[in-house]
C-alpha cells in the first residue's frame, strides 16, 4: 500500500510539474513495461534475451500530437536498462530521455522508474529503445503519434497503417557479443540475420513459419511505418514489383518522393504509402544492409504482401533487385530527396543569422594496444571512434545530474568548437600521427536560443565509413551535405534554405559532410552520437548543454523524485 501511495503521489507530482509545457488539449496516456529474460526460437536456435513485457519487438505507443505519455518501467530481468524515446524532443524534461550516464543513471535489477514522455511538435513515427551498452537489440518498440483529433494527414486517409520495424538476430547473447569486441580491440561479430517485425522470413534455415506477412485488399492504399532498429547498418528496403511515396521521417512530414526503393539509417523513420495496384499475388519485401566499408551481415530478410481473393499463390517469390551492398550513389540519391512540406500548415523555420559555427570530425581511431598484447583491429592496434579527436569516456555519475546538482570534476566544458587540428580529412592516406584520440568527458555549452549550424565532417583515419548521427532534444534542419572536404567557402552557396528536411537523425555519407541548422531553444543536457551501436561504443558521441533562459518558459524544468540513484 506504501508502495501504491508513493507511486501515485510522484506520478501526480510529475503532471503538475508539466503543466506549463504541456498544450491544453493534451491527454496523459500511461503504459507499463516490464523488462524480462525471455526465451525465444529463431533460426534453429533458442536463446533467452531482454525484452519489454515479453515481445521482440516490445509494445507500440499510440500518442496524438501534443500528448504527455507515462510509463512506469520495471527491471524484473538481471541487468540494468534505460530507456529513450528517439526524437522526441522533451521540451525542458531531459530527466526522462534515457542514455546511461548522460541524463540518467540506469534503472537496476529489482527498481523502477515513471518516464514521462513529452510530446511536442512530433507527428508521424518515432521508436523507443534501450540507451544501455546493446539492450537495444531486442528492447525496443515504434512509437505512432496521430494528429490532433481535429485534423487531417496531409495526404489521402489510407486503408490501414502498418508499423515495420528492421532490426538483427545474434544467435548468440549480444551482451556478449559487446563485451568480446571491447575486449579484442576489433569489430564486432556481424548478426546472424536481419528481421523484419522480428521475424527473419524464409531466406533463413528454420524460418519458413516465421516470416511476417501484411494483407491488402487491391485498390485500396496503407500506410507504412517503418523503423530502422539494426545495431550497425543503414539498410536498403524494396517491395517486389511496387513502388512505394514517401510521406515522412523521424516524424515530420515530406513532400511526397516517388520510389522503387528505400535507403533508411539506424534510428531513423520513415513513412511511405503503398497502393496495391498489382495482380492479386504475393510478393516479398525485404532488406540488406548498405554497407560502405567494413564486415557486415550480408543476408537479406523478407516478409510478405499478400493480396486479399482468390488466386493460385506462386510456388517461389521473386527477391526484388537491390543497389549494390556499397551503392553509396544510391544511399545519397535517396536521401538528397527528402524535402519538407513548407507550406501555410506545415512551416519550416531554418535559422538564417548563425551564432555558433561549429565543425566536428567524426572519426574511426586506433589506439596502441597494452605492451604484449595484440588487438583486433588495423596493425594489431585497437580500434576507437571520436568526435573532433575527443574518445568519449562515461563517467559514473550522469552529467546532468552533475550540471544540475553543480558536482564537480565530473566533465569538463572545453569540447571545441572545430577539430583540434585541420588536416585533409578525406585524403587517401591519412598520416598515422592523426589516428590517435585523447579521452574525455567533455561537454560544449551553448546559450539558450542560439542559433547552431554544425557540419559533421567524415574521415578516412582507418578507413572512411558513413556515420548516422542523431541528436538528442531536438529536430534540427538538413540544410546541406557533400563528398570530400566541406569548403566554408562555397559549399554554403549551394545550401538548401527553403524546404530541407527535419529531422534528428542523418547519414554523414563516406568521406563527406552534412550541414544542420536548428536553435538552442530547449534547456538541459542532450547527447549527440553516431547510431552505428559499435561506434558509440567505441566513443563517437559527445554533449551539449543547452543553458536557462532568462524566461519562466525558458528553465529546465526539476528531476521527478524517483529518479534512479548511482
């Protein structure tokens, strides 16, 4: 009853405090979610895993636009969990964002934690996962925010909607799959296979019975809600003999891009209409990696369109014809279309009068390894991964629990601004003098409304690669991206102001460089990192804090009282 008691007076505690953020018409949702071991069957092995209330993948949120979500998260497994709510943007309220260490500390076998999950100006799909070393491999969900009641989607009503996650199977425990790499100094093991709503789908041994299948009546129009979950590869996606429009990613609508295939990033959304306008049949979808450098799971997983009637099935599916495993053209291709709808409903806002330009160098290192040890990775060295030459180091105390609680020499406010010494980024063979990092725990501050353009700028130190970075707190606007060395000179004459994407997580192509544009105008402490899980791993993340306003509106807001001790 205690217990009952405390829980009611902090969740009532909790909506109080976010009263004056919350918009009036927005309701309070609440969920539960249970962190459990699980055993599941996939690919002629059984292995038990984390998992939400027992579902690979966990429960999908419903929300409207606007809404504040409570969930009561309990550890009932043996290892410690956090969980984020990827692009939402938590308006003054970093305390329930979730990376270990960054904004929380993590949630312990036997404890809870009350998320409040606050909704803003998302519309359309985002996900939720763990933000703790690989548990997002199999804890993780979609999370679907509607329109407003009284509105429309801005484009035809579809028949149905259909959330797809893509994400990867280990026969083995991921957690030790992390561990053997960090340990090794080289890459991880690539999964065994990918899976599409956690179902492998019949190019895999053992797996005809799990194949994940969607009904469509013919003529009539669906809306897909798709999800990039894998740890490590942006991934192509195709529907055999269909063509799909894009409407959305990462919850802000697009114009409409027509297209016979899909290149989507970890962490990334993206929302397309299918109209089933072909013979009465089945076809497959499916997925396999793009991949630019490095080792990766080649395989290819697939799922089913199955038309509504009566029809001879086929004896085989065909595959649809995929780019190239490392098409980086056609990575790029897909990508560059994305526009925003910038129209009277849909506006953008890009920041025009700049007042923080900042470049980082985002880089995969090599570190010598302990005398009479031999690593795995380039020259018996070991690999890590930075960002302008700073290895992130999580400390143990979270950072903003640090900044709010002023404590001291927990992380030091220097990181730069630029990298710490220009060179040719991209240049063929980059001289071994620039491979190594310093450690650190680093933040940068910006003021509070600031404007920010930030240039992520790729590398060739041990070998260029594509890096999806996302950006925690914040939508932020593509405004521009290349290969080779940006130039501060030109490249910006060539920047898309009128229409770009929003968004809060992009692939910086091989060798080149993105541009983002948004304004600091959310207090708190957000991370920034590379959604390649073995880069994050390796240190390519870093932290902004965002400082108080001078405004009532303008303050980040206080911790809830239950928020998990380190």
């Amino acid at each position: 009853m205690v217990a009952k008691m405390k829980a009611l007076i902090f969740h009532v505690i909790g909506v109080i405090l976010l009263c004056g953020v919350l918009p009036s018409h927005a309701a309070v949702r609440r969920y539960k979610f249970e962190l459990r071991n699980t055993s599941y069957t996939r690919l002629c092995a059984n292995k038990t895993m984390l998992t939400i209330n027992g579902q690979f993948p966990g429960p999908t949120i419903y929300a409207r636009k606007g809404d504040l979500v409570i969930v009561d998260v309990y550890n009932l497994a043996d290892h410690n969990i956090t969980i984020h709510w990827h692009g939402v943007k938590q308006p003054r309220y970093p305390w329930s964002d979730g990376p270990e260490y960054i904004t929380q500390c993590p949630i312990t076998p036997g404890t809870n934690f009350t998320q409040r999950i606050v909704l803003s100006d998302e519309e359309g799909t985002l996900w939720w996962h763990a933000h703790s070393e690989w548990s997002r491999a199999t804890v993780l969900g979609a999370l679907v925010i509607l329109p407003q009641k009284r509105d429309d989607y801005p484009f035809a009503k579809p028949h149905a909607e259909v959330p797809i996650i893509i994400g990867d199977w280990w026969k083995s425990d991921v957690q030790q799959v992390m561990e053997e790499f960090l340990r090794t100094g080289g890459d991880p093991n690539v999964s065994d296979a990918y899976v599409i709503n956690g179902q492998p789908g019949d190019q895999y041994p053992c797996s005809g019975q799990d194949t994940f299948k969607v009904t469509v009546e013919y003529g009539k129009t669906y809306l897909f809600r798709m999800v990039n979950a894998v740890m490590n590869n942006i991934m192509f996606f195709k529907i055999a003999n269909h063509n799909i429009t894009v409407v959305g990613s990462d919850a802000s609508y697009t114009k409409p891009i027509n297209s016979d295939y899909i290149t989507i990033s970890p962490g990334q959304t993206i929302d397309f209409l299918l109209e089933a306008n072909q013979n009465p049949s089945q076809y497959y979808m499916a997925a396999r990696a793009y991949a630019s450098a490095g080792n990766f799971d080649n395989t290819t997983t697939t799922g089913i369109i199955e038309y509504a009637g009566n029809y001879t099935p086929p004896s085989s599916l065909i595959l649809p014809t995929f780019p190239q495993f490392n098409d980086t053209q056609a990575s790029i291709r897909f990508t560059n279309q994305l526009r925003s709808l910038a129209n009277e409903r849909y506006p953008v806002d890009v920041p025009l009068n700049i007042t923080d330009t900042l470049l980082f160098a985002i880089s995969i290192n090599t570190r010598t390894c302990p005398i009479d040890n031999q690593c795995g990775g380039p020259n018996g060295d070991r690999l890590l991964a930075s960002v302008n030459n700073i290895t992130l180091v999580l400390p143990k105390v979270s950072i903003l629990q640090a900044y709010y609680k002023r404590i001291s020499e927990i992380y030091e406010a220097d990181f730069p601004d630029n990298p710490p010494f220009p060179y040719n980024y991209t240049q063929n063979n980059v001289p071994g003098l620039l491979w190594t990092p310093e450690n650190g725990t680093d933040v940068n501050v910006l003021e509070y409304n600031s404007t920010v353009e930030l240039v992520f700028q790729g590398t060739n130190i041990a070998g260029g690669v594509d890096h999806p970075m996302h950006l925690h707190g914040y939508s932020f606007y593509v405004v521009g991206s290349g290969l080779g060395n940006f130039n501060r000179s030109s490249d910006p004459l060539n920047y898309n102001l009128v229409d770009p994407p929003l968004m809060e997580t992009i692939a910086v192509p091989r060798n080149g460089w993105t541009a983002i544009r948004f304004r600091a105008d959310n207090p708190g402490v957000w991370f920034l990192h590379c959604h390649f899980e073995r880069h994050v791993s390796w240190g390519m993340g870093m932290t902004f804090i965002v400082k108080n306003g001078k405004g009532r509106n303008e303050r980040m807001l206080p911790p809830p009282p239950d928020m998990p001790k380190c």
